[in-house]
C-alpha cells in the first residue's frame, strides 16, 4: 500500500504522536507539513492519504483542505483526527482515545476507543484498498468516465443497517433514514439474516443488547470476510474496542451524532461497492449496469427475445416478473434491483425500467414457481424504509408467463395489462 505515495501528515507546529508511530514502524512514508502549506503540499506532494490532526485547526481550514482533496483523482482518503468540529461529507472522522475533558466533552465530540494507532494504520489500510480499486478502475474504463466519492449520495446509493431496542431506536431511525436508506432489525439474528441477503454499507448498533452480546456480534464481524471492513459504529461506551475492525467506531452522543459520525465512513464503503460492480460491469463488457448489478435495458430486450425464441424451440417454461416501486420514492427502484441482483437464480436476468419498476425473466419456471420466486425476493424489500419512516420499498408484483403463441412483445404487453390492473 505504501508505494501509492506518502502520507501527508497536516498538523500544528508540534508533531503529533501517531505521525511518529507511522513514521517509528514504517508503515508508511510520513510527510509532514502545518496547516498554513496543507493546500499546496497536497499538489506538491501527491500523497496517498491527508491525516489532518485537527485538535489546533479551526473548521475553516479543514474545509479548505476538504475541497482541495476532493477534487484529486484516484479517490485520496482524508481522515481527521480527535475533530470537534462536524466534518465535511468528504472527510472520514477518527477517535484516537476516550475523551474526557470537559471542554471536548461540551463539544459533543462522541467518545472513541483506545490503541489509536494501531487502529489509525488499519483505518488508513481500508481506505487506502478504496483508492487502489478506484486507480484499478480509471485504468480500465476507458475512455475514463469521470467518477469520485462526491457522486455517491448516500440518500440514493447507501443502505444501514440500523439495530437496536429501546428509547435511542425512533431517533436513530429518523436521523438515519433522512440521509441514507435504512433497514431496521429488533434483533442479532434478524441482523444476521439482513447481512446474509442485502448489499449493507454500514451498520449502526444502538441499545439494548448486553455488552456480551454486542462482543458476540462484533467478534462475528471481525472472523469474517465479507464484513470485516464495514462501517459500524457501536453506541455502547462502556464497551472496549478489541476487534480487527478497521471502520469500527465507539460513539457516545444523540442520534444526530452519531449519523454524523458513520456517515463519511458509510459514504466511503457505497464509493468502494460502486467501483466493484463498475469492475464486473467492465468484465461483462458493458452490459451490465454498474448502479443496479442488472443488465442494461438493451442487453436485457436482446437476452429477452433469445430466452423466448429458444424455450419455444426447445420446450421449457418462462416466466416474466414485473416489481412496481413507489413513484414518490425513487429511491426504492434501486434497492430492490440491488436486491433482485443479488439473490436471483444464475439462470434469471432483469433490468431496472425507466417507469420505476424492475422486469425479472425467471427461466424454467411455470406461473406458479414465478409467484413463489417473486414473494421470496418482495419479502425482502419490505424492511427498508426511506426517509420517513412508514415509506416502504416493498413493492407490487405482477407475473405473466409464457404461452405458446406468444412474442417477447405479446408477453410484455400482458404484464403491462395485469400491471395496469393490479394497479386500479
């Protein structure tokens, strides 16, 4: 990782501890500069990460340098340390040690955990895997599309997983869900079972579990893979921060707080999942689309006629799903194409249509086994709120099936028919 570049290290006239830390284990190459130069070291330097100790800086300055970061290419991750401040959308917050001085503490900075710098290296890591996949990209799309973290919008591109019983639980959910998508679960298992189905950008634990539990849960997330660098950030502040967890974040604070906090970070992991499908995108040499993980709708209408041209030569069945989002939440769209993208059969292929619904082809599959594949994936959708609490994505379900006569038109239009319907 170090070999991408230096770490630009921006502080006041006293070196901060951590800088030394990087510096004594050579981790990473250490540049260091003060906040006066931070602006023209980042052209000068080209550093791979910008580590801004801010405990002397004023949020003027941060913001100055937030903007100038942004606008570099690949991705450059900025991380702040022990900020008071509320921090730009582009700026990833880090908490080297429990705070208990007063004066930070009327600030409202949340508390955060001990052994900073060894979490502060395995912070940088993750991020810096980000700026890798981002590089791999621009060298592979070409011509080189523009993309940067400042066109994931969390409202539309990021989904939390948002736990917990008790008081906390409403407030969390409205801070939550008025910046991103939510899915709630009451329990550790019905957790379990939304990480094992949804694409899930960052996990926010509220009260009401033991801290044996909580430890349980965590211990999870660190032993595997698939979790291991997601965002999540603990409520609980009696809880030690004993976990290989990069994006783990101890909070203790309101709601708005702690949104705040897992925002940048969440933010960062939508960016990194986006950059994946763009990659499997490329692989598929365009034909799927990078925002859905489903086809284009011109590779789907081809695959769409082939798949019907072939089961009347061969025999067979097919069948055509229409899944009908709320039009006042387009939001909702998305996330049930993620969804159908992700636990569809191999065999089956859809698109997200222009109108907010989504068509799912299900291959080899009567009307029957069609209604039952269909109410498996809706069962899915309908644990995500967005914005507003009672605003659903589960959405309404029409299928149509393959009959003898029939043209990729004829079948289409019958779906659109018992859509309209289903609709009146």
């Amino acid at each position: 990782m170090s070999q991408q570049g230096p770490i630009l290290v921006v502080s006041t006239a006293k070196r901060p501890s951590f800088a030394a830390t990087l510096d004594v284990a050579r981790l990473f190459p250490v540049v260091e500069t003060g906040w006066a130069d931070a602006a023209r070291a980042v052209e000068q330097v080209q550093p791979a990460a910008v580590l801004a100790e801010t405990s002397g800086a004023d949020a003027a300055g941060l913001a100055e340098l937030a903007v100038r970061v942004a606008a570099r290419q690949p991705y450059l991750p900025l991380i702040a340390i022990d900020s008071q401040n509320p921090v730009p959308d582009n700026v990833i917050p880090f908490f080297q040690s429990k705070v208990l001085q007063s004066q930070i503490l009327q600030s409202q900075v949340p508390n955060a955990q001990q052994g900073g710098s060894d979490r502060l290296a395995a912070r940088l890591r993750a991020a810096l895997r980000v700026r890798s996949l981002h590089a791999t990209v621009m060298r592979r799309l070409v011509p080189a599309a523009p993309m940067a973290l400042s066109h994931i919008d969390p409202a539309r591109d990021a989904t939390v997983l948002l736990i917990g019983r008790g008081g906390a639980y409403p407030a969390l959910s409205v801070a939550l869900g008025e910046r991103t998508g939510v899915v709630g679960a009451l329990s550790i298992e019905a957790a379990a079972k939304h990480l094992n189905v949804r694409d899930i950008d960052g996990i926010v634990l509220g009260e009401g579990f033991s801290l044996r539990v909580v430890d349980a849960f965590l211990t999870v997330l660190t032993e595997d893979a698939r979790f291991r660098n997601l965002p999540v950030v603990v409520t609980a502040g009696d809880l030690a921060p004993a976990y290989d967890l990069p994006n783990l974040e101890i909070v203790s604070g309101d709601a708005v707080q702690v949104a705040a906090i897992g925002l940048p970070l969440i933010r960062q992991h939508a960016f990194e999942a986006h950059l994946s499908r763009t990659l499997k995108a490329i692989d598929a040499d365009g034909l799927i689309d990078a925002r859905t993980g489903l086809l284009t709708p011109e590779a789907f209408e081809r695959d769409f006629a082939s798949a019907i041209y072939q089961t009347q030569q061969r025999g067979g069945g097919l069948s055509v799903a229409r899944f009908a989002f709320d039009p006042d939440h387009p939001r909702a769209q998305f996330d049930g194409a993620r969804i159908i993208s992700r636990l569809m059969r191999q065999m089956d292929f859809g698109t997200a249509q222009d109108d907010g619904s989504v068509v799912v082809v299900f291959a080899e599959a009567d009307l029957k086994s069609a209604h039952a594949i269909a109410r498996r994936l809706s069962s899915v959708m309908r644990h995500t709120s967005h914005g507003q609490r009672d605003a659903r994505s589960e959405p309404t379900v029409t299928v149509a099936t393959l009959l003898p006569n029939d043209s990729a038109k004829s079948l289409r239009s019958r779906l659109q028919e018992d859509a309209q319907r289903a609709a009146s």
